[in-house]
C-alpha cells in the first residue's frame, strides 16, 4: 500500500512537473527573444554612451527599480498566492473583481509613489550625486514608476492565471516595440540621456495602455467591481513584502550606489555591463523558471498537499543544479572575449567580477523554491527579514571591501549575501516544507561543468568574437557529451522533448 501510494505521488509530481516545464518553455523563450533584443541595444549603448553616461543611465535605473518596488505595495506577490484561493473557492470573488481589485489597486499606489518622488527628487542636493544631470533626470523618469507599477499588475494577474503564452507574447511585443521607438529616437533625434528616457516613457506608456484594453475585452473591469475585502487580504499578504521588494532590490543593486561614492561613474560603468552581460544570460535561461516555478508549487500544494509538493520541488531540484553549474562555468570561461566583443575593450576590466556576480545570480533565482516552506505559509515577515538583514550584510560587505580591492569587493559582497540569503531561508521553511537538497546530482554536475571549463579555456583565436564562438560550441559539445554519455535524467529529458517535436503520425483507416 505504502509502495503504491508513492508511486501515485510520483506520477503526480512527474505530471505537474510536466506542465511546469510547459510553462516555463513559454516564459524562456519569450525572455530569449527579449534578451535578443537587450544584446542589440547593450553594445550601442556602450558605444553611443561614454563610460560615465552609461554607469549614469545604470544608476537612474537602480534608481527606478526601487521605486517601482515601493509603488506596487507587494501587491504583485498577494497576486499570484490568493489567485488560487479565489479559483479554489476559498475566495467568493469573480474574475472581473480579481481583475479590477488588483488594476485599480496598483494604480492608486503607482501614482501616489510617481507623485512623492517627483516631489522628493526636487530636493535632493545635487552634490550627493556627483553629477549635475541626476536631479532633472529623476524628475522626467518618476512617470515610468506608474506605467511599471501597473504593467506588473496586469502581467501578473496573467503569470497568476498560469497563461504564459500570452503573457510571453506581450512581453516579446513590448521589448522590440520599446527598442524600435528607442533607436529611432537615439539615432533620429536626440543622441543623449534625455532622447533615452523620453523615447522608453512614450514606448512603455503605449505598451501598458494597449494590455489595459486587452484586459478590459477579457473582463467587465470598472471602480464598481473593485473588492475592498480582496484589497484589504492582497495588502495583509503584500505589505510585509513592500519590505521584502526594497530589501530585495538593495540586496540586488545597492552596491551600486557603495561603487559610484567610492570609485566614481566609470568604475560603475564597468561594473554595470559586467552585472548586465550576467543578467541577460539568468533572464534567458533562470528568470523563466522562476516564473513558472511559484505558481506551479502554490498549485500543487492548494490542491494536493505536502507529500506532492515535496515531490515536484525534488524533481525541480535536480534539474536546476543540470542546468546552472555550466551556467556559472560557461560564462566564466567566455566572459573577457564577450565582454569586449559586445562592449569595447573598455569595460574588459569587468571579466573578473562575472564569475562571483552568475553565481550570486544562481543563489539569487534558487531562493524562490528555497523559500517554499515560508511562502506557503504566507511567513512574509520572516522572509523580509531575512532579505532585509541580507540587504544589510551586502551594503556593509561592500564598504568593507570596496575600498580595498575595488569592484571584485562588490562582487565578493553580493555573493556572499545571496548564498546566506537561500541557505536561511530553506533553514527556516524546513519544518513547513523540506525542500530536497540534490547532494549527488550537485557534485555530478558540478564535476562535469569543471571538465567543460577546464576544455573551454583552453581554445584562443586571433579575434574576440571567434575565441567566444569556438568557446561557446565547445562548451555545448563537450557539457552536453558528457549528459548524453553518464545522465540518464538528462536523456529522459530529451527524449521527452523530442516526442512532444516529433508530428504525431495518423492512425491508418481500416
């Protein structure tokens, strides 16, 4: 009995695991296709840019990403956790009052944080800044902290849902809409800081505009229909993680801001393309598993109950460490020749940091199944404490550090702070939900990424371009020889993949 009980688990977890990766396929080709067109704009915008410009254009971003965190109010998190208890019907909401709760109440707080750093951002000493074009240019950028705030509400009422064709869809449309408005106008029109911000304002208005009346074809959304209770439930669950979201984003950009006081704007020039070369990669090939992953767990443990969840987040286990370790490897052994074949010799100084930085990355997406056990049991306290005291070890490990040893002492400080930050936080959810620990498939993997790289690094070209192209399918071949020789999970993935492509033949007639 006990035997055929876990055999049922496991089919179950296998199915959901199944969907996941249906999901997750959606979500990593959209981000693929975005990442695509973030690899046209980087080598411009270092080329267009001076070294000063872009770590400029980098801070005013890390800038607007924590604004943005503030306006959504965690509203964004309370979207995906008690959309399944309304589909459940542990809620008594409709859709169109789901809908409408969660667009008018981003809105209300998008605007009110669009309003007071507007205010705020007029106050501020130019001298803190080191650069007299930071004020205006805050003042002009505080409208995308609106457009951003309700563009997460809508595309994560669709992420909720569980629709990530469509959700990728938009997302693709939006990236090459905004890139092809921001060309036109860097090249046409104004070849600076403010032709840039101006022509991404116009572009991401457009962009939430034309999803607010797709939403409004999909759903009756007005102010009627907006669910004071759901608001009150959604601010219960998502003010907590206002916190989580700031510490978040400290914990993620902060030491920009320890870097450009220390070692000016070009050093966070340098800084900020190695970081951005990192963070195209985790978007093409983590940030969609992530997207997925949330939803598919919350679901599963809603619906079926620990033993399962336990179960899909083994499975999920094992496949993040297959694919990560050559992550980090790979990036390692490629980062000089990419760096300055997309960015200029200029900013190869940065290779040294991409190592520490992927890692940190790697941490980074983990902490969304190893915080499971504290996000089932809606523990967002705790989980904002443990971001914000991460938050608090990164800014004060690059003081530290920074000084002494430049920007490989920001890199040092951010990774150590992921790594403390996913390691904790499995600790704490423990007790609701154990997430399983891949030990064997770790060091498996992690001897095979280290054989790649150890091959990789070997192979040089007269040009950047073709050491990084001979490297890169060396790598492949070599990583994936290796799966294909001694993985048998790695061949049962592919022979899954390869039935799905394979056309189904049809059955002859008698």
């Amino acid at each position: 009995m006990e035997q055929r009980r876990a055999a049922l688990t496991a089919a179950m977890a296998g199915a959901m695991f199944k969907r996941f990766a249906l999901h997750a396929s959606n979500y990593s080709i959209a981000n693929l296709l975005c990442v695509l067109g973030s690899f046209i704009t980087f080598p411009i915008l270092t080329r267009i840019f001076t070294v000063d410009d872009y770590g400029v254009l980098n801070l005013i971003g890390a800038t607007l990403t924590l604004l943005v965190g503030i306006g959504k109010f965690g509203i964004q998190h309370a979207t995906v956790r008690l959309y399944s208890e309304t589909t459940s019907g542990k809620r008594p909401e409709t859709p169109s009052q789901f809908a409408s709760t969660v667009l008018f109440g981003v809105l209300a707080t998008g605007t009110a944080v669009t309003v007071g750093w507007a205010a705020i951002s007029l106050l501020i000493p130019t001298r803190w800044w080191n650069e007299d074009r930071i004020p205006m240019l805050l003042l002009l950028t505080a409208v995308l902290i609106v457009i951003r705030v309700v563009d997460s509400g809508l595309t994560n009422i669709l992420r909720a849902q569980e629709r990530s064709r469509v959700m990728s869809i938009y997302n693709v449309a939006k990236r090459y809409a905004v890139l092809a408005i921001l060309l036109l106008v860097l090249f046409r029109v104004a070849r600076s800081l403010w032709g840039f911000y101006g022509a991404t304002i116009g572009a991401e208005l457009a962009a939430v505009v034309f999803l607010g009346f797709w939403f409004k074809r999909q759903y009756a959304i007005r102010p009627s229909l907006f669910s004071p209770s759901l608001y009150r439930a959604m601010l219960g669950f998502g003010m907590p993680m206002i916190g989580y979201e700031i510490a978040g984003i400290v914990l993620t950009l902060g030491n920009r801001y320890v870097i450009e006081n220390f070692l000016g704007a070009g050093a966070l020039g340098i800084f900020s393309a190695a970081y951005n070369l990192c963070d195209y990669v985790q978007n093409i090939l983590l940030t969609a598993i992530g997207a997925a992953v949330v939803p598919t767990y919350v679901k599963i443990w809603e619906e079926k109950g620990p033993e399962e969840t336990v179960a899909f987040l083994g499975r999920f286990a094992h496949f993040y460490v297959m694919l990560t370790l050559p992550i980090v490897a790979g990036l390692t052994a490629v980062a000089g020749p990419l760096i300055s074949t997309l960015a200029t010799s200029r900013y190869e100084q940065g290779a040294e940091i991409v190592p520490l930085i992927i890692g940190g990355m790697i941490f980074d997406n983990a902490m969304t199944v190893m915080s499971s056990g504290l996000y089932v049991q809606k523990r967002t306290k705790t989980i904002v404490v443990l971001v914000a005291s991460c938050a608090v070890l990164n800014i004060a490990l690059g003081v530290a550090l920074v000084p002494m040893i430049g920007l490989l002492g920001a890199a040092v400080a951010s990774f150590v702070s992921y790594l403390t930050l996913s390691t904790t936080a499995r600790f704490l959810g423990r007790h609701f939900l154990a997430v399983p620990l891949p030990v064997v498939a770790t060091l498996k993997y992690g001897v095979f990424s280290l054989l790649m790289y150890l091959v990789t690094i070997q192979i040089s070209f007269g040009s950047n371009a073709g050491t990084l192209i001979a490297r890169v399918a060396t790598g492949v071949a070599v990583y994936g020889g290796l799966l294909a020789l001694f993985d048998a999970e790695a061949r049962r993935l592919v022979a899954a993949a390869w039935s799905r492509l394979r056309p189904t033949r049809a059955a002859p007639i008698a």
